[in-house]
C-alpha cells in the first residue's frame, strides 16, 4: 500500500516531468501504479491536482500550492533523514540554477563545472534566459537577479553589483562623435535590446539627479547578444550591463560614453527558497557560488579602468 509521502514523490514527479511515463521512468515504478497513485490522492483531497491533455500533464491553479508544499515536505523528510545518517555535509543530487544568459556563461558555468568536480554524487541542470523564471513554479533551487528585489518569499544573498553603459564601437564614435549629453542621442543610431533595457525610454542620472529622456531606436534586438553584436560592428550606440561590455572595453573594441550620466548601480543577488535549512547540495553551491562573485572585480558596480 502506498503512504502519504510516496503519494506525494507522485504528485511531484508526475508535475515536474509533465506525464505519467516520465514520471514512472523517473521512479522507477510502472505507469499503472503512478496513474493509480494520482487518482488516490486526489480522492483522499477531494481536489483536481492535475489536468490531462493528449500531449501534456498541467498542474492545475489548485494543486500549484500543494505541489510547492509537497516539494517544501519531501525535502525536509529528506533532510530530517540525512542529518540521522550523518550525511548533511555530503552535497548529492540534482540542482537547478538560473540567470541571465550572457551571465550565466561568464560567471555561473565556470562556477558549476567546479562545483561538479568537487562533488561527484551531483548533477546540474542550467537554465540561462534573458528573462525572469520563477523559482517555484519552475522548480529551480538557485537564481541570479539583477535588479532591485521585489517581495518574493525568496531569501537574498548579496553578491555584487554592475553599472547600465552605453558604448559603441571607436570607429563609429569617431564619425558621428561624441555626445556630450544624453539629449544628443537623438541625432545618433540607437540599439535597441528589449531583453534588457528599452533604449526608447531611458533613465539617466540617480536620486534628485535622475531624469529619462525617450528616443526611436532604427535597429531593435531581441537579445542582449545581438545588440552588442551591432555596436561592435560599428552599427550605432547601445545600452547593456557593464559585465557584457567589459571585455570588448578593455581590448579597446568599445568604448563607454556618458558615463557621467550613468544611473544608479544595480544590485546583484542570488536567490533560494525560503527554508529552516536548504539541503547540502544548495548550501555547498550558493557558499562557492558567492564567494566566487564576491571575489569578482567584474561585479564591483564601479568604473575601473580603463572605463
């Protein structure tokens, strides 16, 4: 007979792979018996946890809340039989990280490859976008915002924090010239990334300083990538992070302007779920991953050189 818990490693499975096959595979159990299991809970909670479609297995708006308190269960029981096993300093699993892309590829893959070789019963899984991913309807253990934070029932940690530039290429700025201002955009080719921030409307300066200024922009990406693509190619002026940039800065193929007229810095945290205490396999990766940032220059949110 199947007991709570394992009804609920079901639930979890099944929601998180989408289908019943999946989930058996994943549980090693045949699909009848995972089938049977998600009708037996449903009859014992009176409530419709998941809805069947030809192609897919969607969690319904109900079985959402219970499918995070499910996860939030499982992992303490976990947790509750580590600490009894005498294993918690022994990271071991599957662990899942977002962040930006172009972020991710500088900053958070060197720091996984280096967490894989240093705990060998892990196993990771990235998902680098240039959007917001919800942690818990996704079902990620760490994330990588840039921003200011909004109440999320998320815990924080403060890692560093970057500058939003605008730079172009030496050849191009030295055919249109310099703008002195940010008004004199509007005689420039603007880039546009609406993965990042929309350069049609702009934000300049900080506090009592802090001003926006709009403007048409003739070429728009939708990807931080393809933007700086075009600014390196002598296209016009673009905005995006000051880590994006870095790079192409220091081997003199951009230049930053108007850095004077820089808004205020964005921080930059890493994100996990709320919890009295995170398994081993997030503790060890959110302790290497900060360190790493913190050491970082990359991440200062101040003008070195040569910017």
């Amino acid at each position: 007979m199947i007991n709570q818990l394992q009804l609920m490693s079901i639930f979890v499975a099944v929601a998180e792979e989408q289908g019943f096959a999946a989930a058996a595979r994943r549980l090693t159990m045949s699909p009848p018996v995972v089938t049977r299991g998600i009708a037996s809970l449903e009859a014992h909670l009176g409530v419709k946890l998941l809805k069947r479609t030809t192609r897919s297995v969607q969690v319904t708006e109900a079985g959402q809340g219970y499918l995070e308190d499910c996860r939030r269960l499982l992992q303490e029981v976990a947790d509750i039989n580590d600490a009894l096993a005498g294993v918690t300093s022994l990271p071991r699993g599957k662990l899942s990280v977002t962040a930006p892309v172009l972020f991710g590829r500088l900053f958070v893959m060197p720091v996984v490859v280096e967490y894989l070789l240093g705990y060998p019963d892990t196993e990771v899984a990235t998902m680098f976008l240039d959007r917001t991913v919800s942690l818990l309807d996704e079902g990620i253990d760490v994330g990588v915002r840039i921003g200011q934070l909004r109440d999320s029932g998320m815990q924080a940690i403060p890692v560093g924090s970057i500058r939003r530039v605008l730079c172009a290429s030496p050849d191009y700025l030295e055919h249109n010239g310099i703008p002195p201002d940010p008004a004199d955009l509007s005689g420039h080719r603007l880039i546009a990334s609406t993965a990042g921030d929309q350069v049609l409307a702009m934000r300049f300066g900080a506090g009592n300083r802090e001003r926006g200024v709009r403007f048409k922009a003739r070429l728009n990406c939708n990807t931080n990538d393809a933007a700086l693509e075009a600014a390196l190619r002598g296209y016009g002026i673009t905005r995006l992070m000051s880590y994006q940039v870095m790079e192409h800065v220091q081997m003199g193929r951009l230049m930053l302007v108007l850095e004077a007229f820089e808004p205020a810095v964005l921080p930059v945290n890493l994100l996990h779920q709320e919890g009295r205490r995170p398994p081993a396999k997030v503790r060890a990766f959110l302790d290497l991953i900060s360190e790493r940032l913190r050491a970082d220059t990359r991440l200062e949110g101040e003008p070195t050189k040569p910017y």
